[in-house]
C-alpha cells in the first residue's frame, strides 16, 4: 500500500517512529528512512514466510499488528501474535 492508503492508525506510529529518530519529516517518508542492508523476514504458523530488504518495522501490540514500510515494495500490515517469528537482519 502506499502513505496514502495507510490507515490513520498507522499514520500516527509512523509519526512518533520518524519523531523518536530525529526525522525532520514526521509525515512522509524519503529514501534515507530505510536502511540499505536491513532485511526484515516474517515467518508465519504455516511455515510460510515474507522477506523484505531495504525495510524497518514498527511492532504495535496495542493493535494487534505489525507494519513492515519499504523503500520500493509499499507498506504492509500484518496480524501480530505469539507464533509469528519476526526477525530483521542487517
């Protein structure tokens, strides 16, 4: 999804995230937002999984979710529970 398709939700964890690194553009996002060699990987319960680079994550347990924003691949929410095997790597 794009930043404009984020629900408002989102829009406001992604706020407070870019405030808390020192972004001067707490509303949008630019190239130098994601890290060049990062991978974010999500392995489901089923054993399926979802690999992302050039990503960060923002974990929301007060919603139940979890938001994967990369530089090329769009946004992406994801349910947040015990059995999802989060990992981010550089």
């Amino acid at each position: 999804m794009r930043h404009e398709d984020l629900p408002e939700r989102w829009k406001t964890k992604l706020q407070e995230y870019l405030k808390a690194r020192g972004s001067t553009e707490s509303d949008r996002l630019g190239a130098s937002d994601f890290p060049l060699n990062r991978i974010v990987r999500i392995q489901f319960e089923d054993g399926s999984h979802v690999e992302f680079r050039h990503a960060f994550v923002i974990e929301a347990p007060e919603l139940r979710e979890v938001a994967v924003f990369t530089e090329h691949c769009g946004y992406h929410l994801f349910p947040l529970y015990e059995e999802l095997d989060l990992s981010v790597s550089n």
